[in-house]
C-alpha cells in the first residue's frame, strides 16, 4: 500500500485539497492508463494538455489528481494537489513510489549529441564481464542483467526509468548506465534520481526542431552536471569546445578525457584496418575491435568511466580489447565479391562526418564509396542541406532515399537535402525514394573493394511512415541485396 503523501515528498507544492492519507494503486500520466485508485498527474505537453482530461480520470477510478491548475469543480472524495511543475512532480513521485531506485545504484548518466549508446552499451559490456550485475537505458533496449526488454525513447518516461531501476536493484544490480536525452532533461524525466557521475560526449547539431537554438540545446544538457552532488564524478570531453561548460556550476569531482588536450585521460589512435584498430590510453597500448577516432573517443570515456567506479587498470584494458560494437555503429558485412557494406546510426551532421572520414582513412585509395542516407520527418529541417552537402562532398556516389518520413512526403525531405549539394557533386547524386530500392541500387552500383555505407537508422528494425511502423532492417537488407548479386 502507498500512502499519497509518502510520495509526495520532495515535490514543490502549493496547495492540496482532500486528505494525503489515502493509498493509491498507481501513477498515471495517461488518463488512458487509469485505473481504480490510481493517481493522475494532468502534465501539459508539446501536443495535448494533460488537464483536459482530468473529468476521464476521474471517471475511471482515480482518486487523486496532481495538476498546475486546479479545475473549477472539485469533485468530492477526491484529493488535488497543485503543483507549479507537473513534471518534475511526477519524477519525483515516480521515485519515492518505487522507493528511489537509485539510490541504491551506482547510476551514470551519458549525454551528448553523438556517442551515447555506444558508451553507455560498452560500459554495460565491460561490468557485466568484469563480473557485475548490471543495468543498461539506452535508445536500443533496457537491460537487467541479461534480461532485456524493448524502449521507445533515449530516455524512457520516469514510471519506466524507476520501475526498471526498482528491478535492477531488487535483482541485486551494482551498476546502471543510463543515455540522457536533452528531451529527456527538458521535460524533467530525471528528476528525483542519483547519479553517482555523468558523462559528456560531444554537442553538435540536433534536434533543433525542438530546442529553439543551439545555446538552449547545450544549456539543457548541462542540467545533467548541474544536478550531481558532490560525491558524483563529472567527465567530460575536452577536445569538444562545450566540455568545460558543462563543468561550470556542478558541485561534482571533474575530470576530463581527450585526444588533443592534455588532462586526466588522455588517448591516441595509432593504427586501424577493418577488424579494428590500435589505441593508447594513458601510456598503454591496447587492441579495440572497435574502429574510428570517434570510437577512440567512447572507448576514452569507458576506461576512464570504469576506474572512476573502482575498477583497477589493467582490468579495465584487458576487458576493453575484448568489447564488441553496438548494433548499427559501424556494423559491417564483407561480401564474397569483395564489396564492403557499413550500416551506422549516423543522422546528425556530425555523426555522418566521422564515418565517412573513417571510411576514407581505411580504404587503399582504389575503392568508390557509395552512401545512402535520408533524413527523418518531423524533425530538425535546418541539418538535411547539411547532411545532403556532406554526403555528397565525402563520397563518390550517393542516393537520397527516406529514412523514417513519419507524418512527410518523402520527397520533399529529398529535395531539402538536394539543396546542399554544391553543383560539382551534383553528378554524383541519385534520388531513390524506396529505401529497400536504394540499398539494392547501391548494391548494383558497387564494384570489386567497393565501400557502401548505409546511414541514418542503425539499430533501428521498422520504417515509420504515416503513424505505421513497418519492419526494415538496413543490415538484413543490404546483406539480402549483396547475396542476390552473388548468385
């Protein structure tokens, strides 16, 4: 039985009406969720204000209602409570209802634009072999343990995020390591956790679709540093320009890691192939499976991650030469022909710099690299002339195609990258709408040693167009298309 007001605590208040010593079944935020004597937060959101739908609540059982504006008629037997910030009322009522989860974790936060999954994933790989019990949030799936489950979102809803967490620790987990959405932090998803340290990457362009600027994208992000207490550790990168401005007002032990600065962990790449590549981490050399400098990067911030939480040294490189990639990070296939197929996440700018930029320092100098991309709809429209300048500068051949439309006409998704592309590579560009089609297409295209790159879904198994959700999967397609050339 949960009593209001043992979750209450924490939350700003303003005023309550009705009794708090009433047990509720559940927190609800969906009024499509509720249930009797559950408890609903009316949150006003992006698309729909929560507070239209208190009377349906109601009229399914709850018993209480927190909200930021009380309605006109209280209806009776029923406690409210006014709060200034639903939000973060609901985090934190989410916590104390799950009897604050991370308290009893070591729970590290990953943030930044490019890298999260990769370093949260890997940090998870290297403690579950390191012989912990461990947690993984990320935007591929929640791990417990070895048991794993779906997500939807970077950062999950907090219901989620404490109801995993409660499973993590009731299952004897040490360890959780946790992707932070500047999403996630905008709307307060993490509040009332404990991080014992926080992890910056990188910051470049994104989600401007929904941050008003780059300035309030950065700023959001800091939040995560902002919140740590002073027995949590704060890492960031200090070759990233914002690396120091994270670290401005935490009250958090900093540290600092590196390619081209000199600070606490430092790093070189000094060789790379195909199969992997040759790093140095603080004076020892080690052999990664992982490839690129932007790899060198991640592995950095898991070594340094890993002896921040107490791990030894030698351990910690011994554990990282035997780390496998992520899914959909630089995930490639060698066909009989020769040809090489890459399938990575890359949909930011940025992201789609660095593969390619590996892709070049790889190759002999005889291959063509051919790259198929596409940007997502309903998203930040400011970066597709961006990526469509990259693509086409970086590469021999490229083919705009979709990626994932949702609610907008492919084509016109297509033509925004088109205006990116200056008029010398202008004769290197195909427009193949179908992805599966632009796959088989590039496939076609690709000669002996050849390098296709596929970008922009990774991991991701379905294609959403017009609220449907249809399985695709780039790895299996691209594989299906080369092994049809084969024949």
């Amino acid at each position: 039985m949960t009593l209001i007001k043992d979750i209450l605590f924490g939350v700003s208040i303003g005023t309550i009406y009705g009794s708090t010593d009433k047990s509720i079944t559940a927190i609800q935020f969906d009024s499509r969720e509720v249930g009797e004597n559950d408890l609903f937060v009316a949150i006003k959101g992006t698309l729909t204000d929560g507070h239209q739908y208190i009377d349906k609540a109601l009229g399914l059982g709850a018993n209480c209602i927190v909200c930021e504006k009380l309605p006109e008629n209280l209806a009776e037997d029923t406690t409210y409570v006014q709060t200034p910030d639903p939000q973060s009322a609901l985090a934190i009522m989410a916590a104390n209802y799950y009897d604050n989860p991370s308290k009893s974790l070591k729970l590290v936060g990953v943030t930044g634009t490019n890298g999260k999954t990769t370093v949260s994933s890997l940090l998870y790989q290297l403690f579950r072999k390191a012989g912990y019990a461990t947690g993984l949030i990320s935007t591929i799936k929640i791990k417990v343990d070895d048991q794993v489950y779906p997500t939807k979102h970077t950062t999950p809803d907090p219901l989620v995020i404490n109801k995993y967490l409660a499973e993590m620790r009731d299952t004897g987990a040490s360890y959780c390591f946790m992707e932070v959405s500047s999403h996630g932090l905008d709307q307060k998803r993490t509040d009332g956790l404990v991080f014992s340290g926080a992890i910056f990457t990188n910051l470049t362009h994104d989600h401007l679709d929904y941050h008003k600027d780059f300035a309030e994208y950065r700023n959001v992000k800091k939040r995560l540093f902002d919140q740590l207490d002073k027995k949590a550790f704060a890492l960031t990168n200090q070759d990233d320009k914002n690396g120091g401005f994270m670290l401005q007002n935490t009250k958090a032990t900093k540290y600092g890691y590196a390619l081209k600065t000199y600070t606490d962990y430092r790093g070189q790449l000094l060789e790379q192939q195909f199969d992997g590549q040759l790093i140095k981490i603080n004076d020892n050399e080690i052999w990664s499976r992982l490839i690129g400098g932007f790899n060198t990067y991640n592995l950095l911030a898991v070594y340094a991650t890993a002896e921040l939480l107490g791990l030894e040294a030698m351990e910690i490189l011994r554990i990282i030469s035997e780390l496998e990639s992520v899914d959909g990070r630089f995930q490639y296939y060698k066909s009989p022909t020769g040809v090489t197929a890459i399938v990575d996440y890359a949909h930011t700018p940025d992201a789609l710099k660095n593969v390619l930029r590996t892709i070049d320092e790889l190759r002999t100098g005889n291959e063509n690299v051919i790259t198929v991309v596409g940007c997502g709809g309903d998203r930040d429209h400011s970066k597709r002339p961006v990526m469509g300048h990259i693509a086409s500068e970086m590469s021999d051949t490229v083919i705009f195609t979709s990626d994932n439309p949702r609610s907008e006409d492919p084509a016109t998704i297509i033509n925004e990258m088109e205006a990116g592309v200056e008029m010398q590579n202008q004769r290197k560009l195909l427009s193949v709408v179908d992805r599966a089609q632009a796959i088989k297409t590039a496939c076609r295209l690709a000669q002996d040693k050849d390098i296709v790159l596929v970008a922009g879904k990774g991991h991701e198994t379905y294609q959403e167009t017009q609220g449907v959700r249809s399985e695709f999967d780039d790895f299996k397609k691209i594989k299906e298309a080369l092994t049809v050339l084969e024949k």
